[in-house]
C-alpha cells in the first residue's frame, strides 16, 4: 500500500549525507523546521519534535507545505549531500541522486 499526502501525492522524506555537508546552512534558511546547523558546523533533519536526529541516513518526513522549500535545498545545497526521496520505493525526486 503506497503511503499518499493529503492531496492524494506520494509521501516524501528528506535526508543529509553529512559526509559530504559543507556547513553552509542554505538548507536552514530554506526550510528551518526540517534542517538545522549543530555544534558540529553539519547540518541535520529534524524530527517531528524539532528534535536533531543524528543517527547516520536519518530521514524525515517532508511536510507538504515545505516541499517547495526543502526541493530549493536540494537544488541549492554547495555540498550536494540533500537527498529527497519517495517514501514508497526510495527514489530520489531532489538531490544528487534524482534522475
């Protein structure tokens, strides 16, 4: 069973390859309820608390209203490391990886 949003789209998650995160922080500016600089100077997603979530290939789910914002980091991201994909078969939609 495919996972829908609310306007019948596919649900999508975000996540940082913080192996290649510049620290520029363009995807905070874009969208600050799902990215967020740490101590460390890396970017990270954050969870449905606003909580960092650390854990290496840690995902989030993109909020439909944000889509828009999150897509921009993908596209905008120095370090190429903003990966969005379809929650149903992991294909990337934004990022280094879509096709």
């Amino acid at each position: 069973m495919q996972q829908r949003t609310s306007d019948g789209g596919e649900a999508l998650e975000v996540w940082i390859d913080q192996d290649l995160c510049t620290g520029d922080g363009i995807c905070a500016q874009y969208a600050a309820e799902v990215f967020e600089l740490d101590i460390d100077g890396l970017a990270y997603v954050k969870g449905a608390d606003d909580e960092l979530l650390q854990a290496k290939g840690a995902t989030t789910p993109v909020p439909l209203p944000l889509l828009t914002d999150v897509a921009d980091s993908a596209k905008e991201c120095p370090g190429e490391c903003i990966h969005v994909r379809r929650v149903s078969d992991k294909v990337e939609v934004y990022g280094p990886d879509a096709s």
